[in-house]
C-alpha cells in the first residue's frame, strides 16, 4: 500500500552560490541537487577548497556578506528556507536543523560552563525554565555516554579532552529532536581512536532518533561505512551521487575513480618485499628525550620534577633500502624522536649510523647530516618565505658539495626535474605555491645532498588526499632511483601499511610494538592498543 | 588560577617595585646640583657645605644612602622636602589621592565611550561608522595631551561663557557640583586618547571572537541575536581588553602629568613638575617611585583580574 | 621589495599614511629655503595677527611669521623623533635578540628585568632622564630612545622567538648550518618586518612625547620653532590668538597619524604570506 509523499526531510535543489573577491566572482556551488530523507546518511565527500562546507553554511542559510547566491531552492521538510526572514531562521535553526563543527576546541565557548552551552538551547526552542533545562541537558549528557552528566555540566571546555567536548556538541545537536543534522568532519580533530568512539556513538544516535543526517567529510572510506548514499563534490558541483556499497566498486565519474585510486588501502602494497636482512644502517639504542625544566619554585616546595618524557628508552635498527615506518596518535613521541634523529633534540642514550655511534647532537658531523635528512609536515614553515626556490635548493648543494662540472643554476633546474616541478619554479617564493607543490620542493632540499636516509614526519598529513596519493608515488620513484631508506612517520594507518616494510606502533612515549607489515596482515597484532588502533579505521571496502 | 600563580606574580611585583626604585634612586643621583648647595645658596662656605652634606648623608658611599633611602620608604618616611621643609610623604599621598580620582573618572568614562564604540565599529565593519570610528581613532592617539587640553581650553573655558573653570580644584567633599565642575576638562583632555586606543583594541577583539566557530555555533543553535552577541561575543572581546586597560594606565599617568600642570590640578604630576624645577631632590624621587608603583599594582592587579576570569589559562 | 611597496600603497592606510608623509618629507628636507620669513624675525607692528595675505598662518606675540617658523620647525620635530625610535629600535633589537638567542635563566632575567623596567610610564621615565641629564633636545631624544628600549626589546625578542620555532629553521639545524647562517640568512630577514612596523607606529609616539617634553620646557629649548615648544609659548595667548596654537598642534597630529597609517599599511605589505 503506498504512503502518502512524505517530502525529504531536507532537499537542496539547483543551488548556486558565488563568493565576491577582490579579484572577481568565484563559483562556490553550482547546480547543487541532493535529498536526504527521515532516518537516512548522506554522506557528501571532497577535497578541500570543493565547496562542502560551504554547502553547509548555505544550507543553514549562515553565509558572509560576500555570498552572492545564484538560485535554486533548499526546503526544509518541505519549508523553503531561502525565503526566511533572520527571525524566522533563529526559531528554526538549533530546533529543526543543527550542526556538529569540526573542531570542539573551537566551536565551544571557552569561558561558558558545557551545561549552559547545552541548557541554552533548551530554554530558547523549548521554552523550559532554567531548572527544567539543566536538568534535561543532564540527561541529554547521560544518553552521549558521559560518565559523569552532572559534574561534566559545570566544567569548562579546557577542563575535558576532545571526544568529551565532542560529544557535548553532539548532544547539542540532538538536544531539540531536529529533522535534520550537518556533520562537518565532526572526527576529524580527534584521535584515531576517539574518532572512533564518537563514530559508534553518531551511529548509535542516528539509528535510535532517525534523524536525517548530512556527513560531511574529506575521508571516501570511512564515509562509505557508515552512510547509506554518498555524493561525490568537486569545485562546487556534485559530480557523482551512488549508494554507498557501489562507490569504491562501481564509480561512474572520472573524477570519483581518480579519488579512489588515491586513497590508502592496506591490501594494495606499493613496495617490494623488503631487502634481505642486513648489518643495520641507523640503530636507536635506549634513546630518551626529556622535555621542560625544573622551576625554582617547585624545587622550593618539594615537587616533584616537571619533566615530561616524550621519548622512552626507544631502541630500534632500521635496515638499509627498507621503509620503516613509525605511527601513533598525536603525543605519543614519534616526531620528538624524529627531531633527535634530525639533531634538534637533546637526548639520552644514543644511536648509530652506519656503524657511528652518536651519544650527543654536538657529535652529529656533517658526513651524518649529508647522509640523513629531515622533510617536515607543514610546508608552509618549513621553506623560508623570504628565499625563492632556487636560494632554497642552492643551499645544500653548496653546503655539502664540492663544485661540480654543472652550474648550481642547472643543478637547482635537475632537482626540481627530480620532484616533477617545471624549471621556471626556480625564480618563485613559497607563498606563490599550492601546498602539494611546496612539499615537493621540501623533498627535493632533502635529496639536494643524496642521502642514504630521509626522516618524513607526517609529510602529508596536512594534504588532500589526492595530492598525499601523488608525494608517496614521488617518493617510492625517488626510492627506487636512490635506493633511499626512509623512516616514515604517520598516524594514518592504512599509508603505512600500503608502503612500510617494518611498522613500530608508540602510545605515550613508549615503543609497544615492532611488526612486519606482512606479518600484520596474515597474522593480526600483539598488543592490544595496535589492535585498538587497527580496529579504529575504516578500511575502504569493495 | 593557582596559589602558586599568585605567589609568583606577588614575587614579580615585589622585583618590579625594587628595581623601580633602585631606576629612580640611580637616575636621581645623576641630577646636576648638589642638594646641599641647594639648600644653602651658591655662597655657602665649604664648612657648611661640609657640615650640611654630612647631616644629610651626602658624602656616605651611593649604596648606603639607597639603603637608608629605601628603609626609610619603607617606613613610611619619604625624607623632607627641600623646597619647603615639610615631610615629603603627607603630602605626595594627598596629591596621589587627588590623581586617583580623576585617573578613576577618564577611566570610567573611557570605558562607558569606548567599549559601545568598538562594539558598533566591529558590527559594522567597513560600513560607514567603522570608518568614522577609526577615524576618529587615528586622530585620537595621534593628538599630545597638551595640544587636546589647548584645544578643550578654547572650545570650553572662554573667560567671556564661563562654560568651565580653566584651572583649580574643589575637593569634592566640600562642594560636589563645584569639584565636578572642576573635574570635567581634564578628565575630557585625558580621555581622548584612551578612549581612541580602546575603541580600536575592542574593535579588534571583537571582530576576531565575532568570526570564531564558537559564535557561528550559537548563532547555528539558533539562540537570538542580543544572546549571542552578549553572552557568547561580548564577554569574550572584553576579556584581553582588561589586559589593554590596564597597560594604558601608564599612559594615563603620563597624561595626569601634563594634564596637572596645564589645568593647575593639585595632583601628584604637578607635584612632580614642580619638584623637578626646583630641583627638590627627595620629592622628585618620592613622586616618581609612587606613580611607578601605583602603575606597577594596576598591571599586577590586572593580571589576577585576568588570571581569575579567563577560565581557559591554567597558570601552574 | 616593489611587490610589498606596491601593496602598501594599494591599501587605504598605506596610500593615505605614504601621501601625508611624502608632503611632510617637504618642509623637512627644504623647510629653510621655502620659508617667506625668518622664523626668528620680529615684526612689531603685525604681533598675534590671524592668517592673512602677508602671513598667511598669522603671527605670534612677537609678530614672528607662524607658517615660517613650522617649516623650520618641522626638521627638529620629525628627524629627532626619527633618531629617538631608531636609537631606542636599535638598543632593543640587540638586547631582545641577544636573550632570545641566550634563552634558559638569562633570558629569564633579562626579560623580568625590561618588564621592571616598564613599569615606570614613558612620559615620566623620558622626564627623569632628561632631569638627570639637563633639558635639551639632543637629551629628550636620548631620553625617548632609553624610553623606548624595553618596548622594543620585547618586540624584538617575540618576533625571534616565534621566527626560531619555524621549520626552516629547524631545517637549518638539521643541515647543519653555522650559527652565523641561520641568524643572518635565515632568521633576520623574517624578524625585520615586524620590527620595522612597530618602529613606524612608535615614531608617532616619539613625535608626541618629544613634543610633550619641549612643551613642559624639558626639550628643545626658545627660540627653537620646534612645535611643542611653540604650543608652550602661545599658552598665555590662547584666547588672543588660539591659531598660535591651532597650527603646530595640527602638525604634530599629522605626523603622528602619518606615521600610524603608514605602519598599520607596512603591516599587511610586509606579510609575504598574503
């Protein structure tokens, strides 16, 4: 028996939307159509500068003064919004639709307890009083899984972690029954495993009020999980709508295919078994970096050190031609060894090179920082904004090599060949750049001098993903021409397992576990955080 | 805020105020003139010179005489004044007393003129009333005290209206209308300028906090507009502006100085210019060491003000 | 270089901030030779006269030109409020540098020292300088550039600290660079803007002060046409004459607002990132 046409709960149809800028229009949106009804994910997908977010604040009808839009039409429920005055906008946004943002840190009120936050919502669309308000958001806590609604009610959000802050929004979000919720990237600030956690719990949530639910993120696998159709968005136009089970399988558009190739998957390895087992090239012999110093005042009054450990008594060999890679969450000490590895650490213990033992940064020669290089992960810090490219590559080669028959003009013009960059980029600054395309002049400094090994901390953690798929093939290619090792450190787990010979997993400053990657595969971990870990991501499936 | 913050910013202030006075004490022993000759005329004999520098000190090492300087500050004792012979202390606190009232008045009309100012600039930014605003701003910190306090002088202290006294001072105790009266063209002179710094600190502030994802989030919550410009804007914007206050407080002082002086204002400033005229020796140190200090404390007090109200900072 | 000078001047502050400060360059390179009058010439039967054909901005209580003695006063007020923040810019960047580079317990006391330091307002620190030293205007320019030094010192050391944490200086490190490389080459020039900046907008500040100072009679001294001194001078004349004090009084803001606008335009043009 049919139903009666229920309309979707929100449908956005032949939207546009155009940003004034001092140098001319700029298409956002274009011909944007998509529905989402009761009880259903959407999940919308792009790589930043898409327009998804965008799309968002449209939809909320939160746009700067610069907006400009096109047409089209986004009905709430059946209500078009576009045609709401400011008022009528207030009494339905925080009631019928709601948002989720990004990042808790800075989508809460630093100075306003979480409860208030929470109860203020209640009062405003409700009209509950300010007891019955506290009350309810107590109880809107208890149902995110807080462990303690009422004590979390009078904390501040500097006082909680992230997940905590996380869920609060959450709550927020869920506290009126809207018809629809925006999920902006709501994971992808927090850790590998709290992102976890807040993913059950928006399942959990999404399944028991069958809200419709917008998910917003950069991330194709872990929107394919959990959302029943994805939409695919590209420089502001939706460029492929499919349920989620066929996206990875089945991609129509060329440019969905593209984004599939480049996302990491665990089971397409992009390396060669690892070399045969030989003497080690860099040893790690119970290094420990300490960071803080002692205050006067502490001492006075007996405390105990201020110290804090970001390295623990780390001991590990990594093998000549193979890539070791390093992961963990943040502050679990991976960069801090790479920086005593660079020298720019102090540390205890020692390591050795090559067969050279090294207890101190002073000893590391110039034979040691020639054969070891660091690539960091913010291109935007580390070129000098001040050089232009060729200063920046002139440098090494000056500084580790006798002149050769080439002029340095030719040899800056063959490093940028090297990393794929046309000769005329010589003459550029950083800042006229793209962020894949400074990361690329990054590595080509780090291979100015040919190094045996090149330390890449979290080199593409700050890229789309389309660009990261672009660095690794630069570097595997690098590899292959130098036959470079490279120390590899990342918190994404299925890069590294895609190219990584060895992994060691570090929690807290502390080495837990040392596996070969094809060991991983067939037989599963030890340690139960590197199952925790492994369990937290979403793998791509189909 | 912790104990042990507080404990550590008292020991700063505690510094501070030494180094304070060991500045003033150093940069006052440079003064050309000896205060015995001062005292005595430049047709003293060497005898009484003699006899004169020994009683006051003079001849002892510099670190002795800081010494008995700084335990008699400490006392309570500022020495006695050269010029006219009476005890230097009574009669710096009276002036402080003085000052404060009118710092108190051009920081309270600063604020009622300033935070509604920077607020209105940041709402309407690049509308037609952010720029006045910042007009206004710009030709606020760019005009000297004095060149304000001539100008306020002819606008409003004609002799022929009789609109306000040009100079003076009436306790406000024995006359209040009277000594309001008096109050108005400096307290109005000093403003200007703080008033101009203010307004663009608020206007800054505010437009950073009104662009952060905490305030898109209570707009998107749907909480009305006052709400979350109050509660969730506002609040957050004044906050480092305490901070901004409380650094233009030295400013303040150093307007109270000229502004004293021009408006005949029986203030510590006055008190200092004319001590420096004459030359008095133990009231230019005592006059110099107060203002610092007083400077000194509303910074400290600022501090705690802040550390007390912004929930995020964890001092440790 | 052209690309941030043409940015500067694409910006509102910049553009007003450069032409205000481009006129005013006038009288300070030429002021001597474009006066109608000697600034110091007396003219008995026109004293305290408003503007008018002979003297176009009036006269004062000696009959003095007014337009005359501006010009000729403009050098001493813009060159030595100039001298004063470079002294004071250049004393601050050495010692702010310097306990930066230092860092652990120096740094520390070095820095609550200068915080110590600033706890005397500027007005009454630059005053008791010149007390000690004797009012003249090389002294008050001696003065404000002492003044200024922990300021600018602060600055100084922020703007290391912050460019230190960079990754290109830590790629610097890791090449195994010179100390000398990486002060000079990689550091410096990204320390400069911000330094240059602040120095802008503090030479308004030097302009006021300095004025302030001849005004209670501790800078330049009579007969200089330095303009605080002249606005000292017309105070008894207010009533009389108020364009004795009207016309200094407006040089001394157009200074100090050119100088502001022009740094609030420098910030944004120096920022290579934008």
């Amino acid at each position: 028996m049919p139903l009666p046409a229920q309309p979707p709960a929100l449908q956005v149809s032949g939207y546009g939307l155009d940003y004034e800028t001092p140098s001319g229009r700029f298409a956002a949106l274009r011909d944007i159509d998509l529905s989402i009804a009761r009880s259903e994910v959407l999940g919308l997908v792009g790589e930043s500068g898409s327009g998804k977010t965008s799309l968002a604040f449209a939809i909320l009808r939160d746009l700067g003064a610069n907006a400009r839009e096109t047409g089209g039409s986004i009905r709430l429920a059946g209500e078009e919004l576009t045609a709401k005055s400011t008022r009528e906008l207030e009494a339905i946004r925080g009631r019928r639709i709601a948002m989720v943002f990004q990042d808790p840190g800075t989508s809460l009120n630093p100075t306003l307890p979480l409860g208030e936050q929470l109860a203020e919502v209640l009062r405003r669309h409700q009209g509950l009083s300010r007891r019955q308000a506290w009350r309810e958001a107590e109880a809107a806590l208890a149902r995110v899984a807080l462990k303690t609604p009422a004590e979390m009610m009078r904390r501040y959000p500097h006082e909680v972690s992230g997940g905590e802050k996380q869920r609060v929004a959450i709550a927020t979000a869920f506290a009126c029954q809207p018809d629809c919720i925006l999920f902006d990237e709501p994971t992808t600030a927090l850790d590998i495993i709290t992102a976890r956690q807040i993913l059950e719990l928006f399942e959990r949530l999404q399944e028991e009020t069958g809200v419709a639910s917008l998910y917003i993120s950069h991330d194709l696998a872990l929107v394919s999980r959990i959302a029943d159709r994805v939409a695919v968005i590209h420089r502001g136009r939706i460029v492929e709508e499919e349920p989620a089970a066929q996206v990875f399988s089945a991609p129509r558009e060329d440019y969905t295919r593209q984004l599939i190739a480049s996302v990491p998957r665990p089971d397409r390895r992009l390396v060669a078994p690892a070399p045969a087992a030989a003497a080690p090239l860099l040893e790690v012999e119970a290094l420990t970096v300490r960071y803080g110093r002692d205050r006067l005042l502490d001492r006075l009054r007996g405390r105990a050190s201020r110290q804090v450990e970001g390295n623990r008594a780390i001991s590990l060999a990594v093998r000549p031609g193979e890539i070791f890679g390093i992961v963990g969450e943040s502050g679990s000490g991976k960069s801090t060894l790479a920086r005593a590895l660079a020298g720019l650490n102090p540390f205890e213990g020692s390591f050795s090179f090559e067969g050279r033992r090294f207890a101190r940064p002073a000893e590391l020669d110039r034979a040691y920082r020639r054969a070891v290089q660091i690539v960091f992960q913010h291109p935007d810090s580390s070129l000098n904004p001040r050089q232009q490219i060729r200063e920046i590559l002139a440098r090494p080669l000056r500084l580790y090599d006798a002149p050769g028959a080439a002029s340095l003009a030719e040899r800056v013009e063959a490093l940028l060949a090297e990393v794929q960059l046309p000769a005329d980029f010589a003459r550029k600054y950083p800042h006229q750049l793209s962020g894949g395309e400074k990361q690329r002049v990054a590595i080509a400094r780090a291979f100015a001098s040919r190094p045996q090994l090149v330390i890449c901390d979290e080199i593409t953690s700050a890229l789309d993903v389309s660009i990261q798929a672009q660095i690794v093939q630069l570097l595997l290619s690098l590899r292959e021409r130098f036959g470079t090792t490279y120390l590899f450190i990342t918190h994404d787990l299925n890069l590294i397992r895609q190219i990584a010979h060895r992994i060691a997993v570090m929690y807290r400053g502390d080495l837990v576990e040392l596996v070969e990657v094809e060991a991983l595969a067939a037989a599963g971990p030890r340690h139960a955080y590197t199952r925790a870990l492994l369990e937290a991501v979403p793998t791509p499936v189909g | 805020m912790s104990l042990s913050y507080f404990i550590r910013r008292c020991g700063y202030i505690v510094f501070t105020l030494l180094v304070v006075s060991l500045l003033v004490f150093g940069i006052t022993q440079l003064l050309p003139g000896n205060a015995a000759v001062m005292l005595l005329g430049e047709n003293a004999t060497p005898e009484a010179l003699a006899a004169v520098s020994s009683r006051l000190g003079l001849d002892q090492p510099a670190w002795l005489q800081y010494w008995h300087w700084l335990s008699g500050v400490l006392a309570g004792d500022f020495g006695t004044s050269l010029r006219t012979g009476l005890p230097v202390g009574p009669m710096i606190f009276g002036a402080l007393g003085r000052s404060l009232l009118l710092a108190a008045a051009a920081l309270l009309l600063m604020l009622a003129v300033a935070v509604p100012l920077g607020v209105v600039a940041a709402l309407k930014r690049g509308r037609l009333a952010d720029l006045l605003v910042s007009l206004v701003s710009y030709v606020g910190v760019s005009v000297p005290e004095f060149v304000t306090a001539t100008i306020v002088l002819i606008l409003l202290a004609d002799p022929a209206l009789r609109l306000f006294p040009a100079s003076g001072y009436v306790p406000l105790g024995e006359d209040f209308w009277a000594g309001l009266h008096h109050l108005v063209l400096p307290v109005l002179t000093i403003s200007v300028i703080l008033v101009a710094h203010v307004s663009r600190m608020v206007r800054s502030e505010m437009v950073d906090v009104l662009h952060s994802d905490y305030v898109r989030a209570a707009r998107l919550k749907g909480l009305r507009r006052r709400t979350v410009l109050i509660r969730h804007a506002l609040r957050n914007a004044l906050l480092p502006t305490i901070t901004v206050v409380a650094l233009d407080v030295g400013y303040l002082l150093g307007g109270i100085i000229v502004v004293e002086e021009i408006f005949a204002f029986p203030g510590i400033g006055r008190q200092l210019i004319v001590a420096i005229q004459a030359r008095d020796l133990p009231a230019i140190q005592a006059g110099a060491l107060v203002m610092a200090a007083t400077y000194g404390l509303a910074n400290f007090a600022a501090d705690i003000a802040y550390a007390w109200l912004d929930k995020r900072i964890q001092y440790d | 270089m052209t690309e941030a000078l043409a940015r500067l001047l694409r910006s509102p502050q910049g553009a007003l901030g450069s032409a205000l400060l481009l006129a005013l360059a006038v009288p300070v390179v030429a002021g001597p030779w474009l006066a109608p009058y000697d600034p110091e010439q007396f003219h008995f039967t026109a004293r305290l006269l408003g503007p008018g054909p002979d003297f176009w901005l009036g006269t004062d209580q000696f009959g003095r030109d007014l337009l005359s003695r501006l010009l000729v006063g403009a050098r001493s007020t813009v060159l030595m409020a100039v001298a004063a923040t470079a002294l004071g810019t250049g004393l601050g960047a050495v010692i702010g540098n310097v306990s930066a580079f230092a860092g652990g317990r120096l740094d520390e006391i070095v820095m609550r020292l200068l915080d110590a330091v600033m706890a005397i307002p500027g007005l009454l620190f630059a005053l008791l300088i010149v007390t000690a030293l004797g009012a003249s205007e090389l002294n008050a320019l001696i003065a404000i550039g002492i003044t200024f030094t922990p300021g600018m010192a602060r600055i100084a050391r922020s703007v290391a600290l912050t460019v230190r944490k960079q990754d290109y200086v830590s790629a610097a490190i890791a090449r195994g660079e010179t100390q000398g490389y990486i002060v000079l080459r990689e550091m410096l020039p990204n320390c400069v803007a911000p330094i240059i900046v602040e120095a802008t907008i503090r030479v308004a500040f030097a302009v006021m002060l300095l004025a302030t100072l001849s005004f209670l009679g501790l800078g330049a001294q009579p007969p200089s046409s330095e303009w605080g001194l002249m606005v000292a001078e017309a105070r008894q004349f207010i009533f009389r004459n108020p364009w004795m004090i009207v016309w200094p009084g407006i040089a001394i803001a157009v200074v100090a607002v050119g100088f502001n606008l022009l740094g609030d335009g420098l910030r944004d043009a120096l920022n290579p990132r934008t």
